[in-house]
C-alpha cells in the first residue's frame, strides 16, 4: 500500500520546483523537520483555498 493510499492524500496543495534533484533533497529534509502547523502556514500562505494544484 502507497503513501496516498495509506493516508487517503487525494490533493496536491503546496509545490516548489528546481532546477537541480540535489537542492530539492535538501528542501525535503528542512521540511520534514518543520512542525506542522508550520508546514500549514507554508501552504496557506500559498494556497489559502487549499486548491488542488495537480489539475
């Protein structure tokens, strides 16, 4: 069983893009320190109506 599966993701809200895989590993790693509601703040302040971006 998937990720999305496992956890009912059926959204993508929040994306960033870059030029090099490296430098995207590395954001991956802050984020995934990052409290919570921390990352929700990223997203609203993005995406405050939580659209799905993967349309």
């Amino acid at each position: 069983m998937g990720h999305g599966t496992r956890y009912n993701i059926d959204k993508l809200v929040y994306v960033e893009t870059f030029d090099e895989p490296n430098q995207a590993i590395a954001r991956e790693k802050v984020l995934k320190t990052w409290r919570r509601a921390w990352k929700i703040a990223l997203i609203e302040k993005e995406n405050p109506a939580w659209s799905d971006l993967a349309g």
